[in-house]
C-alpha cells in the first residue's frame, strides 16, 4: 500500500506514518522536504522522528526539517556552492567529515605511539619469530641494556641523532665495542624500517644522520694446519660433536649457525656435497666435502633425511657455541698473551682459516667468494694479502718470457693496414 503523505503547517515539508510503531504518543512519522533547485523539483527524505540529528543529537521534527529546507533554499537561491543545496549533499558532507575526523584521530594516534611500544608490542613477536634465537637475544638486550633508557618513551618523531648520539656515548663509556654500537644502531634503524612497512610511521629515520662507530674488527689471525691439527686432537678427546662441528667448520669453511641447522637432508654422500640453506646472505649455497668430512658422516650417520645432523640431547637445535671449545683452546696455550680481539682464536676463526688455506693455495679470489657464500667480492678482498705470492710468482713467470723472447729474436716492426 502506497504510503499517505500528510502536509504540515511548514511550507514543503510533508509526512507519512509508520503503521504499528510509535514515537511517544504518536506514531512514528518520516519527514520529507520538497523545493525546486533552477526549475526541478527535488524531494529528499529526512529521516524518522524516532531518529537522531547527527549534528546535535537530537531527534528529527517538523521545525527542524524546515530549518534545512530553508538552508538549502537560500543556499540554491544565492548560488552559495559552497554551502549544500540538498540534504544528500549535506549527509554527504558530514560524513567525509567524520571520516576526516576518524583519520585525523588515527594519525595521532600513530604519532603518540612511542619506541618502546613499537618495539614491544608490534616489532619484538616477528622478530622473534623469523631471527635465530642468538640473534635475537643480542637484540633484546642491546635494547634493554641501551636503546630503552634513552628513547623508550619518545615518539619516533621525537627522536633525533643527538639521542643516538648519547646511545653510543654511553656505551663507549661502560667499554662496549664500536660494533656492539653499530648493531644498537641497526636495531633502531629495523624498528623505523618496520614502522614504515605496517603504516605506523611514514617520515625519516635518524639513523642515516648518524656517523656509525667504525673499527677495523675483522679476524686476522689463522690456526695453521699443526695448529688445526692439535685443536681437532684435543677437541676429539673431549667432545665428538664439537670435535666433528669444527672440522666442518675447517674444511667446508661453515658458519656456525650453518652448522646448527643442517639437516640429514643436505647431506648428499653420492655427490660429496652439502646443499647449505637460509645461510646468513640469505642465498643457498653449496659446499663440497673433503674426504675427512665425508668419512665424520659416513660413521655419523646418516640419519633420517628431516633431523638435525647435530641435535641438543633435547632433539632440539644448537643455539650457541659449547664452552668446551673454549676451554681447549686456552688449554692449547693459543690466546696467551694475546688480548687483541683480532688475533685470539675463537670458533669464527676456523672458517678464517679454511679461507685463508684456499687463498695460500693459489684459489682465485673469487671462487673463495663463492665458496664462503659472500655476498659482495669486496668481503672476500680481506684475504688478497696472503694472495701476494701467487701474484709474485705471476710477474716471475711474465719476466722470464719476456726474457727468452729477447734471446730468441730482435723485436720487429708490424704495420697495420689503415
């Protein structure tokens, strides 16, 4: 049935009722207003009694409704564009500005979240979830012991290279290494990173501000093959898998998280290779066994293809080097007296070494590159200085054959044909 329409004592605006349901006394009545804008006539609804006015929260009457026709009228009438001339317009109006208002809100939001909650809240579950344990562990303390009391409450906005600065003064004071500062750094500079990915922050990181504490760092020193050997002895006495982990280490060139999570399943026997995934490049490399190796397996193993070839006693994965190593190499006298950090012996020291052996050994540059899985050559340059034999014997053999061209024939004049 077609709804009655019902005039009020206000000019344009009509009514219908609802057929059962009330508004107080009366039945609840929807609310229309009718005008002409250049010539057409428009009819719009307004809305229910029983509803609310969005703009003062209170409910819709015959007044009220006039109060907009009237609105629109002037507004059609003076050519005001820039006032509404019809009621969609106006509830078009008012909700792109409650949308702006809602972003509004949201971005202050954004802006009033601090690092710690960032960190806390949002970046630690993910880190922790796809970083290796080690790895993660170094991070969650280089931010409680460093990062935290100076920019935990800051807004990212807020925090500026001076703050940074202050970070790296107060660890080179309590005697932490330029490194130890430079990986504080990263972690500031991956939570910026991830503020920007999810949509929490969209201006520049500090970081890129700051001059980043530089040391030349790098291992220097190389066990030599006696040496190798006498560390591979006493480690057998004490332990077979650090003794087994650390010839790998020497003759395959692995790092240790490499050799924490290769399974049976990277181990081809037939071919001598080992297939070596999610290595610290982020590439999978391959690396060729020796025959020492390929024996430790074969008297290992092998296992089934989805275990760890060197599990805890839990089944689980190794997360740290065993303090038996060491313990044996300060038992092999090879640190004594030695306190720069470059030149003790550590576990890192043994893919030092099987680098170094290859370069000694005539191996190109690149192909060490390769087989130590670097991701850039200029990594691999480190070990050039071992390298300067084999290029002396180079210029040796160039000599000597321009020496016996000298003796066999004067040198002659070639025309070219222009």
């Amino acid at each position: 049935m077609a709804a009655k329409w019902i005039g009020t004592k206000f000019k344009g605006v009509r009514y219908y009722e609802h057929p059962t349901r009330k508004h107080g006394v009366k039945k609840d009545r929807y609310l229309a207003i009718r005008y002409q804008i250049d010539g057409k006539r428009i009819e719009e609804g307004i809305g229910w009694t029983s509803e609310r006015d969005p703009e003062d929260d209170q409910n819709w009457t015959e007044a009220k409704a006039a109060l907009i026709l009237e609105r629109l009228r002037g507004a059609a009438k003076h050519g005001k564009r820039e006032a509404p001339t019809r009621i969609t317009e106006k509830r078009e109006i008012e909700k792109q500005r409650k949308e702006a208002k809602k972003t509004a809100q949201e971005l202050a939001e954004k802006e009033a979240i601090t690092f710690d909650q960032i960190f806390t809240e949002r970046y630690s579950p993910i880190a922790e979830q796809n970083k290796t344990k080690g790895a993660w562990d170094a991070e969650s303390s280089l931010y409680k012991l460093w990062l935290k009391p100076v920019i935990g409450n800051l807004t990212l906005e807020n925090i500026s290279p001076i703050h940074l600065e202050r970070i790296k003064k107060n660890m080179a004071d309590a005697g932490k290494s330029p490194r130890s500062a430079t990986y504080a750094l990263s972690v500031v500079r991956q939570v910026y990173n991830f503020a920007k990915t999810v949509d929490l922050y969209k201006g520049g990181c500090p970081v890129s501000k700051v001059k980043l504490p530089k040391k030349d760092n790098q291992r220097q020193r190389f066990l030599t093959h006696e040496e190798a050997n006498r560390l591979l002895a006493a480690l057998k006495a004490r332990s077979r898998d650090i003794h087994e982990m650390a010839l790998l280490s020497l003759h395959c060139g692995l790092r240790a998280g490499e050799t924490f999570s290769l399974q049976w399943a990277d181990v081809d026997l037939e071919k001598d290779i080992l297939t070596l995934r999610d290595t610290k490049s982020g590439r999978t490399r391959h690396s060729i066994m020796t025959g020492m190796v390929k024996d430790m397996f074969v008297k290992r193993g092998p296992g089934r293809k989805d275990t760890l070839v060197f599990p805890t006693t839990k089944g689980t994965q190794i997360d740290r080097i065993s303090k038996t190593f060491n313990r044996v190499v300060e038992e092999l006298g090879f640190n004594e007296g030695i306190t720069d950090p470059r030149y003790r012996v550590v576990w890192h020291s043994l893919r030092h070494s099987y680098a170094s052996w290859l370069v000694q050994s005539g191996i190109s540059l690149y192909t060490v590159q390769k087989m130590l899985g670097h991701s850039r050559i200029n990594m691999t340059e480190r070990y050039s200085h071992l390298h300067q034999d084999t290029l002396q014997d180079a210029v040796k053999v160039l000599e000597q054959s321009i020496a016996n061209a000298g003796k066999d024939k004067p040198g002659q004049v070639v025309s070219f044909s222009k």
